[in-house]
C-alpha cells in the first residue's frame, strides 16, 4: 500500500536513493542538486543504508568514483546540476563508453555564463548525445517514479548504460507536492540485486575497462552503443507494465494529453507540462482542439512513435528550454521534425525558446503559443523566442 508524504523533488529523489541502498553514492555540492546528496548523507549517518558515501573535492573527481564503483562490480549513484555536469563531460563519455549502468540524478539549471543557477536545459542538452539514457520529470513523483525504474533499465543485460533522471531547478527539485512513496520491501523486490556479468574484481576473469581504442574497433564498440539504446527502448517500456503492476502508476515514451483529436499540439518535457495542461483545458472549454505531447524519454528518442501520435495535427510547436543558438532551432525540435520527416509526417511546426535563466513560464504565454499555431499561415520565422523582453521594457 503506497504512502501518501509531502516531500520536494530533491527529497523525493534522496528517498529513492535510500529505498535502493546503492553501494557507493560518490557526490560534490552544486545547486540546486546539493540537497539530495545532503539528504542521502543523513541515511548514511543514521545507519538507514550501508552506502559507501564518497565526499569527493569536485564533480569530475564524483563521476569518476562511480566509474570505478561501477568497474568494480557495484552499483553507483550520483547528482548533480549545470556547471557541474560541464565538469565531469569526459568523465560522462567514458562512463558510456565503458557500459557502465550508473544512475545520476541531473537537476536542470542553466550553464554559465553568464552565471545564473535557475532552471533550463543547458546542461542536459549538453550531454544528449553522451550515450546517457535520459528520463525527464513533470513532478515530484515522477521524479521519485523514474528513480525507482533507472536502475532496473539501466543494468538489464541488453542495455547496460548509464541513466539520468532529470527535474526541472528549483520549480520541482524545492517545491513540496503530495506523492505517494512504496514500501521499501517492495522497492527492494522491484529494483533487485546488481549482479554484474563483468567487473574487475571478479579474480576468474581478467579484465580491462576503458582501454586504448583505436581505428581497427571503435566505429564497432560505437555501434554497439548505439544497439544497447535502441534496445532500451523495449527494456523501458516492460519496467514501465512492472511499475504499473506495483503502483498503479503508467508510464510510457510520453504522455498525449488530449492529443487524439488535437489540432493544435505543443510538445514540451519537464515542469511545463503542467502549466500547458491547464491551457489545453480552457481552450477545450471553448470548443478548441488543444493537446500536448510531453516527452519523457528523451534518449533514446522514440521518434517514430512521437511522429505518429503527432500524425493528425494541423500545427504544431515545440518548446525548447534552451538558448537557440545554432540558426536551425533546438535539440528537442530538430529531433522532432527530422522524425515526423522520416515518417512522412507533415504538419506545420515551429520551434520556441523559453524560460531561459529560470524566467517565468505563465499561462498567458502558452496562451500566446496556441494562439500563433492557430493562425500559421507565415511559416518565414519559425524558430521564435517565447516571452522575450522588448527593447524599453
């Protein structure tokens, strides 16, 4: 029977962690990641789980103790945000590239510079193409959620690659929502043991991890990545009925809300999901086909199955929150349409950077998305800023 609490999206994520009691969680402080390895510390300090808790002197030096737990043949934790994730980027790399089914909770902050520690996707869309399973988080209790699910998708024998779980700075990882939490027996039983087939201190296998690799194996040792998450995709979706069958909760690629009929689409990750929800409504009060597309599992992308759930609409925006600086529009829009292309999917569909720095995502904004997409006729500018301050304001 679930456990109705109150908790923030950092505390909800530290539960997790506890309920799964890894064997090491390698940390450094950043915000606003900080508070889930200080949370974790206090299990660890009370004796609530045997974690080795490796306080490490930076971010790099924290990825690469979960490398090594994990080579070793244990399972590794880590969190963090932003810059610091810009710190362990070689580290990310060779954590892929070594299949090693590490679980990193990522809190969403903006890259310096300038410096600024408030929610958007910089950090995330800096390591997209990293290897990194990517699962995102509308709320808290999809955050405590796909916690509980990483490990499990991670460490299945087709997959074997390292996942992160993100949420959105601040608006989740410190908001208190009501969520439901399981019981840590049954927790346990979900997520299992970690048994390796292949770690270094198995003394009747001999082995290295991350050697020299040259032109004669790599381009192969990179296919094999990109199988490992291809095979996720089905890997995700059975943990998915497993989690269901223990909670009640369903969880897919994304989620289509009123999208069936829709004409009019947004499609968008994270926190924002919940303030378009609230416009998809209205606008249905009045008798206009709004719906949403909210991704959740961003890598590996599931660009055939978004495509098709988009096959009926008119128009369609993507909101991306990032700083478009590539001329061609952001990461989730380009994945988007260059999937709808592929799939012979044609619909109109323009691409807006938003919430910037933290900056306020209001109801009025979606509202102004909405009203653009039913009056696409110009398709002249369709990479666009959503709530950009005017010269003299």
């Amino acid at each position: 029977m679930s456990i109705r609490e109150r908790l923030s999206g950092n505390e909800a994520t530290a539960y997790a962690m506890k309920q799964i009691n890894p064997d090491v969680v390698a940390a450094f402080p950043i915000t606003p990641s900080t508070e889930i390895p200080q949370y974790f510390s206090t299990y660890v300090a009370n004796g609530e789980v045997d974690t080795e808790f490796v306080a490490v002197e930076s971010e790099h030096s924290a990825m690469s103790a979960c490398i090594g737990a994990e080579a070793a043949g244990s399972r590794a934790m880590t969190a963090t945000s932003a810059n610091g994730l810009a710190y362990m980027w070689e580290m990310v790399q060779i954590a892929s590239s070594s299949r090693l089914p590490m679980v990193m909770a990522l809190v969403n902050r903006a890259i310096s510079g300038p410096l600024n520690i408030h929610c958007d996707h910089t950090d995330a869309m800096g390591v997209k193409d990293a290897g990194w399973i990517m699962l995102f988080s509308e709320n808290n209790q999809e955050a405590y959620d796909n916690m509980l699910m990483a490990h499990r998708i991670a460490e299945h024998k087709d997959v074997r690659l390292p996942l992160m779980v993100c949420q959105d700075g601040f608006i989740t990882s410190h908001s208190i929502e009501n969520i439901e939490l399981e019981e840590d027996d049954k927790v346990k039983t979900f997520v299992g043991e970690y048994k390796p087939e292949h770690y270094l201190l198995n003394r009747n296998e001999p082995m290295a991890i991350g050697p020299m690799d040259l032109q004669a194996y790599l381009t192969e040792h990179k296919k094999q990545q990109q199988v490992a998450m291809s095979n996720a995709k089905n890997v995700i979706i059975e943990v998915a009925k497993d989690f269901e069958a223990m909670t009640g909760r369903h969880y897919d690629f994304f989620e289509g809300y009123k999208l069936e009929d829709a004409d009019y689409v947004i499609v968008c990750m994270n926190s924002t999901a919940g303030t378009v929800k609230n416009v998809v409504d209205r606008y249905r009060d009045q008798g206009i086909k709004a719906g949403l597309l909210k991704v959740r599992v961003f890598r590996p992308f599931p660009g055939d199955e978004i495509a098709r759930a988009l096959s009926n609409a008119k128009s369609i925006a993507v909101l991306d929150k990032v700083p478009i600086v590539s001329n061609t529009g952001g990461p989730l829009f380009e994945d988007v349409v260059s999937s709808m292309f592929v799939q012979n999917v044609h619909a109109n569909t323009i691409n807006y950077s938003y919430g910037i720095g933290g900056r306020d995502v209001t109801e009025k904004m979606i509202e102004q998305v909405f009203n653009d997409l039913q009056n696409l006729d110009d398709m002249s500018n369709p990479y666009r800023h959503l709530g950009l301050r005017e010269r003299g304001e």
